[in-house]
C-alpha cells in the first residue's frame, strides 16, 4: 500500500472515532514513525509502505484510537517554538499556555533590570524554560513534587542549552520556607521578579474534564480542592511576600475562576493592579498580579 492511502485511511478511521483533529494526528503519527517531516509525507505520497512500517504504524493508531494522546505517543510536544519532551509523569504542554510565556516577556520588555524568575509546579518545564531561552541575563528555580516530572523537565532544559542557568527543586511548592532557601542559594537573593506557574486547578467533582485527560494526565497536576482554586491562592499568598519591588506573578486558571481570583489577588494587598488574561478563545485563562514598586 502507498503512503497516502494509508495516510488517508487512518484519517478516516480517526474521525470514525470521534477524535478531535484526525489529519493533524494521522500525520504527526506518520511522521514520527517513519521518521520524516509531515512535509515529506506529502512529497512521498506515492512511496510503498513495507510490511514492518505498517505494522508499527498500526500499532500506533491502535493508542491513539484507545484516547491515548499524540504527544505522550511520540514523546514530544511543541509549544512556543521549541519541542518539549513529554511523558506520563506531565501534563501535555497546550497553546493557551503560551500566553502566561507572552506575558511575562512583554513585561520584562519594559524591566530589563528582571532576571529572577520562579516556576512552580513546573512540569515539562515549558513556562519558565522558554521565558528563560529569551532572557539571556536570567535565571531560573523550577519547582515540582514529582521527581519524575523534574527529570523531565532537566531533559527538556538540556536540549534548550540552559541547564546551566537552572536549578531544579523537588519539593511540594507549598512548602516555600524549603524553596526561598534552595532559591537564595542559587539566586544570591529571595526576591521574584517574574513568577509563574500552570498549577492544579480543575475542581475534583469537575465532569466536564475530557475523557483522554482523565485517563492518561498525572492527577496530581490537574485537580485542586476549593473548586480548583486551593493552590492558586495558596502558592501566591506563601509567595507574594517575596515579589521584589518591579515584579509580574502569573498563574494559569481556569475560565470560571476569574473574578475569584481577581477579588483574591486584591485582597492580598501584594498588587499594585491585577487583571485577568483572555485566551484566543476569549475564556478567562491568567490572573496577572503586578508590582509596580
């Protein structure tokens, strides 16, 4: 059989299924498999397919079709122009993420003097590696109670050429006595100047959450107690006081969660302004807390 066949096969097979994005999926499994870019799948549509590939390939969308995503299939994620490694062990990197990463970039823009940056919860690593990757004078503590996730997330760091202006944590980051002292260590210092974090947010009886989330996400880094917003207000509140004078504090939430958080970050008494961030679906997704000194 020729690769577009199959390609085309798979693809309806996929959407049968019900899954979400089936060309998308069907060709970044193509291209994983046979080792090649999903814009050469296209210049080879008319290429045969051997026995061994079909096999591999069929066993690859045997998971996908079981809900099992894309990215713990083939071990990488993109997200904000640069591939992540994934496992199991953390949460899948996702679009509206990059906005906490664009945020916190378009600040230091205007607060060249920031160079200290704190990532709870830090999973992959994605949110504070990539701030990192374009503030070349900063550095970075990365926070996470899975030493599973921190090997990650040093793996992820190597390949970005940044191990060196990292240090990895592993402790529960609400345990912030523990992590100020690992992070003056490193820093020189205790005060934060950008703070951010994707923390557990989804609320534990929350049956809206997708089935392949449920099934396949580490728990510990998707749901929280108070209706999704225990760890959101307990990691600003412990970490709030050691924001320095010109500092940014921003945390992805829910889109329910807004207006409570915005009340609870004004209730704190740490901020100068605080405001809530829309995704590109206009869904409340970042509470943004700034010091202005």
């Amino acid at each position: 059989m020729k690769l577009k066949e199959v390609l085309d096969k798979t693809t309806a097979f996929f959407r049968d299924k019900k899954i979400e994005t089936p060309r998308l999926d069907a060709e970044l499994l193509f291209s994983f498999s046979l080792k090649m870019d999903r814009i050469q799948l296209y210049m080879k549509f008319d290429q045969p397919l051997a026995e061994p590939e079909l096999a591999k390939l069929r066993e690859l969308v045997r998971r996908r079709a079981q809900g099992e995503p894309v990215a713990y299939i083939v071990g990488t994620k993109d997200f904000f122009g640069e591939k992540f490694k994934v496992s199991p062990a953390v949460l899948i990197p996702r679009p509206e993420t990059e906005g906490v990463v664009e945020e916190a970039l378009a600040w230091a823009k205007t607060h060249p003097e920031a160079n200290t940056i704190l990532d709870l919860g830090a999973g992959t690593g994605c949110l504070g590696l990539s701030i990192l990757k374009k503030l070349p004078d900063a550095k970075l503590v990365s926070v996470d109670v899975s030493a599973d996730a921190l090997a990650i997330a040093k793996e992820n760091a190597e390949s970005l050429g940044l191990s060196d202006r990292v240090r990895f944590v592993h402790c529960d980051a609400g345990n912030a006595e523990e992590i100020l002292k690992a992070y003056k260590d490193f820093m020189g210092q205790t005060t934060i100047d950008i703070l951010v974090s994707n923390p557990p947010y989804i609320a534990e009886d929350d049956s809206a959450v997708e089935e392949g989330v449920k099934k396949f996400e580490p728990h510990l880094a998707l749901y929280a107690k108070e209706d999704g917003l225990a760890l959101l207000k307990n990691w600003t509140r412990s970490y709030g006081p050691y924001l320095s004078q010109q500092s940014i504090c921003l945390m992805e939430m829910g889109m329910s969660q807004g207006s409570a958080m915005k009340d609870y970050y004004y209730s704190l008494g740490y901020f100068s302004e605080s405001r809530v961030i829309k995704d590109l679906s206009g869904l409340d997704r970042i509470i943004c807390g700034v010091k202005h000194g």
